[in-house]
C-alpha cells in the first residue's frame, strides 16, 4: 500500500533522447506539504526529471506515482488536477489580457464557457501572487519577471495539489525573488506540494525544505548522517572549488578565490 505522505514516487526510471541516456534507473521519493528544490550542474538531468514528473515526457522505464497514482495512466483532465507544471521559457503567440491569461490554468474546469467561479478563481490567484493590478494588460506587453508571475498565478488557478517549477526565478529581479520565493514557502504551508529545479544552490538553500541532488545521470541524497549542504558532499556534486559560509544553521556557497 501506498504511503500517503509520498506526493511523489519514482521507480527504476532512465530516459534518453537519440540513444543518449539521460536519466539512468532514477529512484527518489518526495514527501508531500513540502518545498522540494532538484540542484545539480547543467546537463545533469533535472529539467528532464520534472518533465517526466509533470507528464511532458515519457519515460523509456520505471514508474511514477503521484500520490499513489501511475502517471503513465492519467488523462489530461485527471493530471491538471494533481500537478500544474512552469516550463523554464514560455511565449504567448496572441496577446491575451494578463487575466485571460490566468483564466486559461481553469482549463480542466471548464467544458465550453467559463463560469463565474473560474473568474473568481483566477482573480484570487492573481491577488495571491500579487499582480492583480496587471490584470487589463496585454501579456505579450510585460517584462519578462512580469510574465513569470503571470505564468505562476495561471497555475495557481489550476489548483493542483503539486506544483512543479522549472528555474521559476527566471527573469526574477532580486526582489521578486525574494517575493516568489516566499510566496512558495506560504503555498506549502498551506498544504501545497512544491518542486522547484532550481540552479543557485543559495536560495535553494535558504528557503527549501527538502533537496535531491542530479549527478551522474541519477537522483543523490547527502545521507542521513551528512546535511544537505555539507561541504565536502556539495564539492562531489558540483565538480568545483568552493567554500561554504554558515548561515541561520545552513551555508551559503561562494567560489573559492586562489
């Protein structure tokens, strides 16, 4: 029987593209109500992971479960109700009003026009994220930060129970960073799942509950005796030189200066 604090199951999964492998019998378990952020070097798989955890992309082997239920078995509608997914780059080819935009993440919900609860769902995520003052704009008009936050109200009015992020602090300015960041932190509290790839280790760090490390085409963990930013671990993963600074009882990395 399934555990029921596991959002997230993957057994025995490899994935390639072009006879180049991937992802190599990846095992790993994501607790559910909890921040999880993927880290690793460019190239080690984590996008490719968080596609096949959100169904963009199939995998050659292995199963998946989302709260005990095989990916592989679900259809469109049953999958937008458990997981909403942010691609790291997203275009829009019309220009939508930013509340269109955000109404379109109702999709699951709505069989020919959409009803006044899908427009109050929209405007409640867009309140949540902050940018209902957006709402009359034309998405195609709005910077790039903008557009992320827009992204991330739309799946918000989808309500999954999961969320998986790919880099969702791209095109972020620091201080919507920080905002973001802390916006997802308040998701989890109120009882969303949140995976995140991200590719500074020091956010991850600073605001993650929980991390999986991509190396070697395969998903690591620091060990249950070593904490997740444990210097040495961290130099294995990153193939670098760095050091690591104490902050509020985890580390910052720096690059380590000759």
């Amino acid at each position: 029987m399934e555990q029921v604090n596991k959002a997230v199951q993957v057994r025995n999964i490899s994935f390639g593209y072009n006879g180049q492998l991937i992802l190599d019998d990846v095992n790993a378990e994501i607790e559910a109500g909890k921040l999880t952020f993927i880290l690793g070097r460019n190239g080690s798989g984590k996008s490719t992971l968080l596609k096949i955890l959100g169904g963009l992309l199939n995998s050659q082997e292995g199963v998946t479960r989302i709260f005990g239920k095989n990916s592989a078995k679900l259809n469109v509608s049953e999958r937008s109700k458990l997981t909403g997914f942010l691609n790291q780059h997203h275009n829009a080819v019309f220009p939508f009003s930013v509340e269109d935009v955000v109404l379109t993440g109702r999709a699951g919900f709505i069989n020919f026009i959409p009803k006044e609860s899908d427009r109050e769902a929209s405007v409640q995520a867009m309140e949540k994220v902050g940018i209902l003052h957006l709402r009359n704009r034309n998405y195609t008009d709005l910077s790039g930060g903008e557009q992320q936050m827009v992204m991330i109200a739309r799946l918000l009015a989808q309500n999954p129970k999961i969320l998986l992020l790919d880099e969702p602090t791209t095109y972020l300015d620091f201080s919507n960073q920080s905002h973001l960041l802390n916006l997802l932190k308040q998701l989890v509290k109120e009882g969303l799942t949140i995976v995140a790839v991200m590719h500074d280790p020091n956010l991850a760090f600073i605001f993650g509950d929980d991390f999986l490390f991509m190396k070697d085409k395969k998903v690591l963990r620091s060990g249950k005796s070593l904490k997740a930013w444990d210097t040495e671990f961290l130099k294995t993963i990153y193939h670098g030189k760095l050091e690591t600074i104490p902050y509020k009882g985890r580390v910052l990395l720096v690059p380590f200066l000759n």
